[in-house]
C-alpha cells in the first residue's frame, strides 16, 4: 500500500469534520468526506482510499459495521477510529474489527497528524511501526498495550494515562533523537493548553516509573541535560 495521502472522513459532528478536513487539506492530503456510515462507506468501497478517520456513533450505520464491511470487502485502506467512546471493550473492539489506530475524543490535530505519519513510516519501509497489529509494542522488559492503555512486567498491569500514552507514543516516533522541552510541549500537549516543562518532567517521572527496571538510573527514558530527554526501546 502506498502511503495514505488520500483519506476519507466519516464524522457526523460537522464542525469537527470541517476541521478535520481543513488540518488535512493543509498538510496536502487528498480529502473525501461522509457524514453517515452508509455514505461513508459507499466512498470507501467506491474511492478506496489510503486512510479513513471513521467516528464510531454515526446516523444510519454505526462505525463498527462500517469497518466490519469495509475489511470483509478485503479493502486494504488504513483505518483509524476517532471516538468518544474511550472504554477498553470499544477499543479492543475495534482493534479485533480491523483498525489500525483508535483516538479518543477530544484530541488535538497534532496527535492526530502524528499518528497518521506514523502509518505513512511504516508504509514507506522506513521506521518501524509503533505498534503490532494487536496494538502492542516491546520497550526492553516490559510490553505497553496501547489498546488497553497499560504497561504489563510479567504478570503485573499498571495502568497508563491518556496523556501518559500519548507523550510514550510521542517518543516512540522520534526515538533516538534528543527532544528538548519545549518541543515536546508544543507536539504533545498543543497550543490552546498551557502546561509548563515541569508538567513534562511530572509525566516522564511516571513513566519511568512504569517502563524501567530501575526508575533512578533509566535505560530508556534518559534526561539530556540543559535539553531535554532522548528515549530508545532497547537495553
């Protein structure tokens, strides 16, 4: 598959699907839009495209039998669910069904944006993926699912945050690099909020605490002095 520059959005909400399509637009994506599941998916079966952003709770088809329709027509698009519905059952749900991602609302277009050039890496077979197809990723000893929003070591579950996961998701795409705060503030918690670094260095303090062996002398997250942190998955 080639990467997803074209992307269909199915979302009722108009307001929501206007800004969607406008951030999409902006950032040179070919842009086809539905504001049911039936028409939806007429214009995934007729268009195919590279991606769609299917909402959940849609007038006359909801979207888990869109994206049940859309895989047992072997249509090879992307598929990321963007919904309100952010209950583990709804996004193991859609993971079985066939999605690639799930978004829980309300989240901003940079996370979005980020997720969708994280499917443009892996189609390109440049950077790995973040996740498998069960939504899972490897970081030394430990194994984040990102559809259940937890950390597992061994047989112990510790829970994530949505920002805890989001900000882990962040490193994991720009892994390696040396990100300094300020970045990070920007990418991950957006400009309409207004956290300072010390809200960052909080979270990383509790991720440390999730994904290494020994949270005082980490592995995997690591500070860089007068930068910021740099993070790798290996040991």
């Amino acid at each position: 598959m080639t990467s997803p520059r074209r992307v269909l959005v199915i979302e009722d909400e108009k307001m929501l699907r206007m800004a969607l399509v406008d951030a999409l637009v902006s950032e040179e994506f070919d842009v086809l839009q539905a504001a049911d599941g039936e028409g939806g998916l007429e214009l995934a079966l007729a268009e195919g495209p590279d991606l769609i952003l299917l909402d959940l709770m849609l007038p006359k088809r909801d979207g888990f039998s869109v994206l049940r329709a859309i895989r047992q027509d072997r249509l090879a698009s992307h598929v990321i669910i963007l919904s309100a519905r952010g209950e583990e059952w709804d996004r193991v749900q859609g993971f079985e069904y066939g999605a690639d991602d799930y978004v829980v609302k309300p989240f901003s277009m940079r996370e979005l944006l980020l997720r969708i050039r994280a499917l443009e890496r892996r189609d390109a077979g440049g950077a790995p993926g973040i996740e498998d197809a069960s939504g899972r990723v490897r970081i030394g000893q430990v194994e984040v699912d990102f559809a259940a929003y937890c950390v597992v070591r061994g047989e112990e579950r510790m829970g994530l945050s949505r920002r805890e996961l989001e900000l882990l998701r962040y490193f994991l795409l720009h892994e390696g690099e040396a990100i300094d705060r300020l970045r990070i503030l920007t990418d991950v918690w957006g400009a309409n909020e207004a956290p300072t670094t010390r809200t960052i260095d909080t979270h990383v303090l509790k991720l440390r605490k999730k994904i290494e062996a020994n949270p005082a002398d980490p592995v995997h997250l690591q500070t860089v002095h007068g930068v910021g942190y740099r993070f790798t998955r290996r040991d």
